[in-house]
C-alpha cells in the first residue's frame, strides 16, 4: 500500500495522454521534444513507449524535480533543458538530434499551482509574482505598479475580461490612494469587489479568474513565447517530417494556433491530423476538472 505521504502528494496529471500519444506516433527509439516538461507526465508515457525525448521547460524546479526522480530510469533516451520554448528551433540543433514530434502543453502546472510563493492561484494567499521563471524581470505586482490605466485595461482585455476598464479604473484609483492588493487574495477580493459594484453578483467562475490569467500571460510573454516556439517547430519539422501537437487551455492562444495552422495549410507547408480541435472525454473531465477546457491541434509535415 501507498504511504499517506504518497498519497497525499500533489501531482499533475497529463491532459489528453492517450489522444497526444496516439497522434504524435511514438516509433521506437525516435527522437520527440515535449516543450513543457511540467511534471513529466507526457515526457514519461513517450518514454515508456519506447520514444526519446527532449524535454524543455523555463521552470527550474519542474527541470531539478523531473531530473532528480526520473532522469536515471531512462538515462540515454531523455535530455532535459531548462529554457524557454521560444527557443526550440536552438535547442534542437544544438541537440544534434532529428526530431519526429513535437508536443505543447501551454501553461501551468497542478504544482506551480500549489506553490503559494509563485502568486499563480487565488485560493492560495500568496505575493503577486505569477513568474513562471524566476528570471523574467517583472512581477504581476511590478506591473499593477507601473502601468498606466489604459495599458491595464488593454492588458485584461487581452484575457476576454468584460470589466477590463472598470477594474482598471479602481485599480489606478488604489494605486493613487497607496492601497493597491499586495496579495492574491487581496487582488481576488478587489475584483469580485468591482463586479459586485457593477451589479453582478453571481458567476460561474470566480469573478478574478481572468484577471489572474491575463497577468500571468502578460508576465511571462505567453502570446509571444507561443508565436516564436510554432515558427521554430515548423523550422525543425520541416527538414525532416513529423507532427506538431498542441494543447491549449483557453481561447486566446487557442486563436494562435488555429490561425497559424490553417496558414501552414493554405500555404502547403503542413497538412492537417485532424480539422476541428480535440476536447477530453467525459470521463478525464469528471476525473480531472482542469483539463475541461483543453483542446487539441495537430498537423503534419511532409519532409524531403
Ligand atoms: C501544463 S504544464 C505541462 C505539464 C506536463 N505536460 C505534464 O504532463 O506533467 C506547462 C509547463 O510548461 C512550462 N512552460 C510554460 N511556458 C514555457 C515556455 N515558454 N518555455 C518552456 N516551458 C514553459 C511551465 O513552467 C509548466 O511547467
């Protein structure tokens, strides 16, 4: 039997695994990047079948933990980079390897998640960091501090927030008066302060969930890094074939994707895996709530 320990222990479990597996092919001793390692899950199961992978992830804890619990089981068939996969296109060919799948799984992780100190999560009390590196130089809280009202309006806009100009009028207003949320808790409760003024008093969702979302994306460059790490994939894909998976989590870099892909098709670059995107089943929705709003892009290269 498991410890209480082990059974207590967080973990994050991959989102869409068999689906992500069976389109990416693992063959037998071929090479796949997974630009997010995260907690290993999807690097483990391309292991476990007999694949290699290249894993990258900008988060030096997610890379130490990863290197420190699995790394020696499949020593030789996986290499880890701590970095960011806007990079990829480097990675790879300093890697020396030819690559045959790439996967992405955009965002955060269940035990980013958990970590207070990161700010990522509003039910945790925690600073308003929200990196998901340590060396991206500006806070959540650095940018509530420095941007003017507009820029923050532009900024929660950027995440489909409907209050994106009051909540940043009031935010400019505290700032002014020396009490702008220092806290995750703080920030939440501001906002769903704004919404309960502005006469909503019942959502589905906390009222701050895509205030949160749009800092965080803000933070780390995820619109950008996103952009680079596809034009990379295509660059790296394109040499030799192969299939590109993604993963997305919300509609904003869903449009990336989506757009980016029908490009490479119209242009004859890249077919198609499948048209419409991919949702999880009923049943990993029940089992793991966070996956719900995944969904799943893929195409394919030709090669030579
Ligand atoms: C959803 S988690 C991945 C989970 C993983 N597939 C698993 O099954 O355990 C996303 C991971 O991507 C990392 N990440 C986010 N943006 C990144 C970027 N631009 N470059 C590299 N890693 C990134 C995060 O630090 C996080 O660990």
């Amino acid at each position: 039997m498991e410890s209480s320990d082990a059974q207590d222990r967080v973990t994050h479990r991959p989102v869409m695994l068999p689906e992500a597996l069976a389109w990416l092919e693992i063959r037998q001793d071929h090479w796949y990047v997974d630009a997010n390692l995260g907690g290993g899950g999807h690097t483990r199961a391309i292991l476990e079948r007999g694949g290699r992978v290249l894993a990258i992830d900008r988060d030096a804890k997610a890379v130490e933990r990863f290197l420190e619990e699995s790394a020696n089981r499949y020593a030789g068939r996986i290499r880890v980079i701590r970095g960011n996969n806007a990079e990829i296109a480097r990675h790879v060919h300093e890697s020396g390897i030819t690559v045959s799948g790439i996967l992405f799984d955009l965002g955060w992780s269940t035990l980013q998640g958990e970590e207070s100190e990161r700010g990522l999560s509003f039910s945790e009390e925690g600073p308003l960091d929200m990196r998901l590196d340590d060396t991206t130089p500006e806070t959540a809280g650095d940018l509530l501090e420095r941007l003017p009202e507009g820029d923050l309006a532009d900024l929660f806009s950027e995440g489909d927030e409907p209050l994106a100009v009051p909540i940043a009028r009031a935010l400019v207003q505290a700032r002014k008066a020396g009490r702008l949320p220092r806290t995750t808790v703080d920030l939440a409760a501001f906002v769903s302060g704004v919404y309960y003024r502005k006469g909503f008093r019942r959502s589905k969702r906390h009222p701050a969930t895509r205030v949160f979302m749009a800092l965080r994306i803000r933070v780390n460059r995820e619109y950008e890094n996103l952009e680079e790490s596809l034009s990379g994939s295509r660059q790296i894909l394109a040499e030799n074939g192969g299939r590109l998976l993604v993963l997305t989590f919300h509609s904003g870099e869903d449009r990336i994707v989506k757009r980016t892909f029908r490009q490479w098709v119209m242009e004859g670059t890249a077919a198609f895996l499948f048209r419409k995107s991919l949702s999880p089943g009923e049943e990993e929705v029940r089992e793991n709530p966070r996956s719900r709003s995944a969904r799943l892009r893929g195409v394919s290269f030709g090669g030579p």
